[in-house]
C-alpha cells in the first residue's frame, strides 16, 4: 500500500492540537490528526466508571480570555447529538479554598462552566469533521527529499490495525507536551534546527495523580453544599470536586481528588498506583468528609505532564528547517486551556501563511 500523504499532519487530538486542524482544514488543507489514545480531548478528559462518568483532567472552563469566551458562547447551545443537552453549562459559585489546615474553607467567586456529558465532549464537538487516526503514537518523523516529513506509526491500545502505520506530510503540528515532542524528534536530532530543539528542552511540567471514586447513592443526601475546593498550600492535595454535581441526573455521588504536584512527584512511578490513590483518599475524608474513606469504586489516573510550570513566551515555536514544523499547546504563552486554544490557532496562521 502506498504511504497516504497530506498537506499537514497535527499529532495529538487535545484543544491546541483540534483548534489547529480545524483551521487549517477550513483554510482547505488536506488534514490529517495523529493520536494516541482512544478518544480526543487529551487533558480534557472524561472516565466512564460503572456507569458514572468522571472528569479526571480539566475541572471547568472559565470565560477569562478571548477564545475561551467565544467558545462557552458557542457551546452553551451546541449539542452533540439532537436528544441531548448543550454541551456546556454553568456549574456553581460554590467553589471554595482552603488555605490553612485548621482554617475554614472560603468561598472563591468563579464563573465554571462544565459539561454535563463530561468535559472530553468539548474535544468530541471540535473534532466534529476531522480526519482522525486513533490510537496510533507518532514515534519517529524524518525529512524526506521530495520535501515531506515521514512520520512512523505505532499502534496502541491493541487497537485494530485499519488504519496505516507511517504517514507522509508537508508539514508537521507538534500538539503534544514537550518531552513527548522530544522523544519523536530524538531519531532526527541532528536534522532539526537546535534552537528548536533547546526551547522544547526548556520547558517543565508538574505531575498530578487523580483520584476518582463513587459512593452509595443513599449518600446523595449527605453531600456538602459546596461543589469544589482548592489546596493551595496542602502537601497531599490541589483539589476536591463533587464531580457528579456536574451531571444533569447523577446516578451516585462521584468525587475527584487531584494530587499536589509535590504528592505526585513523590508517588508517580509507584507500579501500583491503587494504594496511593487510597491513601490521598484517606488524607481528603480526615480533612473534609469520614465516610470518604469508603468508596463503592476507586481509579487512579496519573499525568505525568499535568500543569507546565513555565511557558514559553511564544505563541508558537516554528521551524522552516529541514521542513516546516511547528509546535503548540499549553507550553507556548499560557499554561492552561485558554492558552492551548490560543496556541493551536497560531500553530494554523503560520502554516497557512508558509504554505501558500
Ligand atoms: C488534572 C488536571 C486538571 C486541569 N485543570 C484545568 C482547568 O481546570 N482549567 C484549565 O484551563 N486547564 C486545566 N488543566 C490544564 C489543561 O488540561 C491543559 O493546559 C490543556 O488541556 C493542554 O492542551 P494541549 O492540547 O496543549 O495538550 P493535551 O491536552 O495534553 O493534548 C495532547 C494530546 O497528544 C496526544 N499525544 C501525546 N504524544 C503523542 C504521540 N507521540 N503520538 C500521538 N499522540 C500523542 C495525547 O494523548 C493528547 O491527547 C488541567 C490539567 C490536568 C492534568
């Protein structure tokens, strides 16, 4: 079989990475996206656990910048099947923070919006019309002579192999968190332009390790009246969320705990990660909840590249040598959703730009 060739190839299917194919798919390039996992979304991600649904990545999305203004705008009337509900909707105000351990929770005003369908539909609605190859992780790209990337493919997930296993692309979207951008670019190291190379080796990332857990519907009654806090200066948490508050018709009361960077980074290799996600269980019932402790189910969910400490002061990093190149996402300009949407945008104006 011949290799299929398209004008571009976006690797990962996260905001930066959809916003991106989106564009330059209207703009009327040959698109074509290269993702891992089974779904898109990337850190904007939803579990389905015996028949709730929990979001272990992004909590909500706040209307502070511009893109992500305009996008709740759009969602708060988009569905993405007629039968169901807008894909976004107002959460709470009753988010609070707790900055001393002894101390009492205080309310934080917050304009959350959130999707009751769980937030990876937010990915699933911008994904709408792209050509996607799940399950395939890009593991190496090379130059070509005739003036394309070669990008190899290895199938994940035990994945059915319809879809092939190498690409050819005029150029490349690097959509991913930096270390995973180096490890494709290792095998080319010495084709790629080395200040290129430096940035992405620049940029750092704090882990997280989430918990989600579910509880016996009989305690639907006994669930507090806030929705979420946040731990600023504890040692074991950042956050707690009674994530089924966000469903439209829970069907039990689902918690999810999200680890400090400093937790994580102690416990993220641990092999079986069950224990530990017990143990930040055990530390959020003595300081919130008793009967915490006690989950009909627990998940534990690691991110090693959760939050990027540092950005990098660009919108993008872009590279004409050997061949375009150009990197996006939370690492260029801000460090969360807003700034990976802003990136990916600018990712699609310099291609367009250097292509035509
Ligand atoms: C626990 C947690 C909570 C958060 N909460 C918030 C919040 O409330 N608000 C907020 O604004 N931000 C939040 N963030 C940060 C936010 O999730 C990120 O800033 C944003 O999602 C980054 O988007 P991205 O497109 O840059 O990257 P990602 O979402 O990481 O997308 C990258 C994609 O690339 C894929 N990929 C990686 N390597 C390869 C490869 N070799 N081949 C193919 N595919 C590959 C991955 O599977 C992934 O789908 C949170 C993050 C975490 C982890």
């Amino acid at each position: 079989m011949n290799t299929p060739k398209f004008d571009i190839a976006v690797i990962g299917a996260g905001m930066a990475g959809l916003i991106c194919a989106q564009e330059l798919q209207k703009a009327g390039y040959s698109v074509v996206v290269l993702e891992k996992s089974r779904g898109v979304g990337g850190r904007m991600a939803t579990r389905r656990v015996s028949g709730s649904r929990a979001d272990h990545g992004v909590r909500y999305l706040e209307p502070t910048g511009t893109f992500l203004q305009q996008l709740i705008h759009n969602l708060k009337t988009k569905k993405n099947s007629p039968d169901a509900e807008p894909i976004l909707q107002l959460w709470t105000d009753k988010i609070y923070q707790l900055t001393q351990p002894q101390g009492l929770p205080l309310p934080i005003p917050k304009n959350c919006y959130v999707a009751p369908q769980g937030m990876n539909s937010v990915g699933k609605f911008l994904a709408q019309d792209l050509e996607i190859w799940y399950s395939r992780r890009v593991q190496t790209m090379q130059p070509l002579a005739e003036k394309n990337w070669y990008l190899k493919l290895e199938v994940t997930n035990n994945a059915a192999t319809e879809k092939p296993t190498e690409v050819m692309a005029k150029a490349v979207v690097l959509a991913i968190p930096t270390p995973q951008a180096l490890m494709i670019l290792e095998k080319p190291v010495a084709e790629i332009h080395p200040e290129f190379l430096s940035h992405l080796r620049f940029v750092e990332y704090d882990p997280c390790i989430s918990v989600m857990a579910g509880y016996s519907l009989a305690l639907q009654e006994n669930l507090p009246e806030w929705r979420a806090i946040a731990f600023p200066n504890d040692d074991y948490l950042d956050w707690v969320g009674i994530d089924s508050s966000k469903r439209t018709y829970p069907t039990q009361p689902v918690f999810v705990i999200q680890s400090s960077a400093k937790f994580a980074t102690t416990h993220l290799d641990t092999p079986d990660l069950q224990p530990v996600g017990k143990q930040l269980l055990e530390h959020t019932a003595q300081h919130l909840l008793p009967w915490l402790s006690a989950p009909e189910w627990l998940q534990v969910h690691p991110w090693g590249y959760a939050f990027c400490r540092q950005p990098l002061d660009v919108s993008c990093l872009t590279t004409e040598l050997p061949l375009p190149l150009v990197g996006a996402g939370d690492w260029c300009g801000g460090n969360n959703i807003e700034g990976a949407f802003a990136s990916g945008l600018a990712a699609a104006n310099w291609l367009s730009h250097i292509l035509q």
